[in-house]
C-alpha cells in the first residue's frame, strides 16, 4: 500500500515507480464504479488543487448534455496501485 499525504507524495511516488497512467475512480448515484485513465505525465499538484474535468453526460443519473462538465478531485491518501494492473516491478 502506498503511503501518501501530500499531492507530492503522490507525484513522487508515480515518477519514482515508473506509473504511466493514472486510473480516477469514484462512484455514481446507483453505487457503480465508474472510471477514467490519464497519462501520468498529465498529472501535477495543480490536479489536486483544482481537479481534471470531465463529461458527466455518460454517466447515469448524473447531468444533462448541456449540464455535463464535472470536476474530480483526487484525494491524496485515497492513492495506490491497482494488483490487477501491477506489471511485477514493485
């Protein structure tokens, strides 16, 4: 498990372990994950401060096309890396 209480933490630990896409997670109103993927390099503190837009159109039960820019926020110690996608480096 990855320790991380800063947005630096964060940062460093992608650089230092060679992370090259960073997987956002959260869940919709039904209790469904849902999901979009960055590239690492795409990541900054900035990120954490003031979040990555995206189109909540596709998602069920969340906004109308025309209400559809959402903002994700990620939450430093919510960080880690995924088994399922771990290549074997760490």
């Amino acid at each position: 498990m990855v320790e991380c209480k800063s947005p630096q933490d964060v940062l460093s630990f992608i650089q230092k372990e060679e992370i090259e896409i960073v997987d956002f997670r959260f869940m919709d109103f039904p209790g469904l994950w849902q999901h979009f993927s960055v590239p690492a390099d795409s990541v900054d503190e900035g990120t954490f401060q003031s979040g990555l837009g995206f189109d909540g159109s596709s998602i069920r039960g969340w906004q109308a096309i025309n209400e559809s820019d959402m903002i994700v926020k990620p939450v430093v110690d919510s960080a880690f890396v995924d088994p399922f996608y771990h290549s074997g480096r760490l």
